[in-house]
C-alpha cells in the first residue's frame, strides 16, 4: 500500500521538481544553498537506471534554467550499482559531462556500508577525471571513517561528514552517540586543517556549537566550511547561522519515491513524529 504525499510532506520538498521549486526558492532568498536530490535508491534493471541518469540530467538542466544556486547529490544505487559497477561508473560518468560543462557540482551521497568501498573507489575514479565538480560524503559512525577522512583529505577532496543514517552492526560502526560525536569531531579537524571548504551535515547542537568554537580558537574563517541540515528542519536555525556569516545549505529530496527516506528521518528522532503528524493539520 502506498501512503499519500500528505504524510511525506515535511521531509519533501514535492513530488516533481516543478512542485518543489516554488516551496525552495525562498531558501536562495535568504542566502540558504541547497543540494537537491531525486529520491529514489536501489534500482534493479537497467531501464530505469538509464531512466533515472536522464532525470538527473533534466534535473541540473531545470536548476540552470531557474537559476537556483544548487548541486545534486544522487545514489549510485540509482545509477546501477546493484546492477553491474562499471555500468554504475559510467552512467556517473555521463552524469559528470553535463555537470562539467554546465560548471555544476554533484555529491554522490553515502549508502549503507555494504557499499561504502565500491562508492569510494567509483568516487576516487570520477574525481580523477572531474576534480572539482565531484564530491562524496563520509558516515563518522563507520570504524573504517577515521582512515578514509585521512586518505580523502590527502587527495584534497570535497567531502560532507555526517554521522550515518543506516543501521550497522558494532563490528563495523559505533552504537552510541558520545562516541559518534567524538569520532565526527576528530574527523571535521582533519577535514578543516587538509582539505580547502569541508561541509557537515547535521541537526546536533552540541556539534554546531563545538563547530563555531573550534574555528573560531583556531583562526579558521567562517568562509572556509559549509555547515548543511536537511528540507523541513530547523530552517529557523539554518537562518540564524546565516545571519551570522556561516555558509549554509539545504538539502532538499524531492519525488515520487519517498518512502525509504522519509521512514529513515522518522526513526532518527521521535520529534520527527510529532513533525510528522502537525503538517497533515496544516493546509
Ligand atoms: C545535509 C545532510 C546530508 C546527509 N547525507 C547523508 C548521507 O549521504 N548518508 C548518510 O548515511 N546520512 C546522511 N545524512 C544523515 C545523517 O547521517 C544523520 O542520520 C542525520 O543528520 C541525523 O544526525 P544529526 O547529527 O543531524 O542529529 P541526531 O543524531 O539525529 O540528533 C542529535 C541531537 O541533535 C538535536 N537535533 C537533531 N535534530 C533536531 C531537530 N530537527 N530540531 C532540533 N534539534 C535537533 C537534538 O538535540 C538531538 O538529540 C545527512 C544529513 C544531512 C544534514
């Protein structure tokens, strides 16, 4: 069974581009980037793999047409990673064409960890190939985090630190969030020391705080990082952080394929619920 948008409506922007456009302009407005993403993962056959690389080029074809200041993050597992890897690496790198010479910017977001090596060595490969136009993201939950912040920030990579949305066993990630925190912050000092304009994605005070002071002690310019939340929370927040002359982005999931994502957003934070359940009563 298929739930209405009406319970999605929150976490999504909409279920098309054109619907979501009018809800994000207004992000740009107030100096807010975004990083838009067609919701979706894990495609089984080719055509609708094929299919889905042709959205993604429509996709940054309507952000130039609109003049939004916004990338996209996609899923390889959109582009056919379930299906064969070097079919996945070159519809990414039919993706990255357009990017290049539309001068747009792509981040392949993180999946669970059972594809977190194939998705670093495919980003290792496109980064070879399109530097600046590519970046990835890391999950500081992950055992394995600490030695590919430290070989991505080698390479001077454009990297996103979160903690990790997927449920993982303790052999291969951290159970308990002081620990997660600690492991993040050790990660965003690698990041902001080697690598030119790090960005973290996250709703946590006591990151956003830590974040602000640590840059702050060591001379770090507000102009150097990008701190990201994601579509239908703390907007009030982002704007603040904004006003204060920190970069800010939004990420903003639209389409008809919601559900996994909305379900994660859901487990994260009871509030979410709460969230959740208040929009359906609003108009
Ligand atoms: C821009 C962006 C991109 C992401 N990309 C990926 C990705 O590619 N792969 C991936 O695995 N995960 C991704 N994530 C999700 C991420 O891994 C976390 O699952 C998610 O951000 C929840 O962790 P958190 O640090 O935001 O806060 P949580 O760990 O959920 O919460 C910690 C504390 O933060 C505060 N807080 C959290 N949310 C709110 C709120 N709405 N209002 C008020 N206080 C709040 C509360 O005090 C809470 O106790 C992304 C997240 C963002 C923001």
């Amino acid at each position: 069974m298929k739930l209405p948008f009406i319970f999605a409506k929150r976490f999504v922007a909409g279920e098309s581009f054109t619907e979501s456009v009018p809800k994000i302009e207004h992000l740009n407005e107030k100096d807010i980037k975004l990083t838009l993403d067609l919701l979706g993962e894990n495609v089984k056959n080719r055509q609708k793999a094929d299919e889905t690389v042709e959205n993604y080029i429509k996709l940054l074809r309507g952000i130039d047409e609109h003049g939004l200041e916004s990338s996209i993050s996609i899923k390889l597992t959109m582009m056919g990673l379930d299906i064969d890897r070097n079919y996945c690496r070159d519809n990414l790198f039919k993706l990255m064409e357009v990017a290049r010479e539309q001068n747009q910017f792509i981040r392949i977001d993180m999946e669970g960890s059972e594809n977190t090596q194939v998705t670093l060595d495919i980003f290792n490969e496109a980064f070879d190939e399109f530097g600046s136009h590519i970046g990835t993201v890391v999950q500081s939950m992950l055992h394995r985090t600490k030695d590919d912040v430290d070989a991505l920030a080698e390479k001077g990579a454009d990297i996103r630190l979160v903690k990790g949305a997927y449920k993982e066993p303790a052999d291969i990630a951290l159970q308990n969030m002081p620990a997660i925190r600690e492991a993040f912050k050790e990660e965003a000092k690698v990041l902001l020391e080697k690598t030119s304009f790090p960005r973290f994605g996250t709703h946590d005070d006591e990151l956003i705080e830590w974040l602000k002071t640590y840059t702050t002690e060591n001379n770090i310019p507000k102009d150097q990082f990008e701190i990201q939340m994601l579509y239908g929370l703390r907007e009030d927040t982002m704007v603040r952080l904004t006003q204060e002359g920190y970069n800010t982005r939004i990420y903003v999931p639209f389409g008809t394929d919601w559900f996994p994502y909305f379900s994660r957003r859901l487990m994260e934070r009871k509030e979410n619920v709460w969230f959740m359940l208040s929009t359906m009563f609003k108009k």
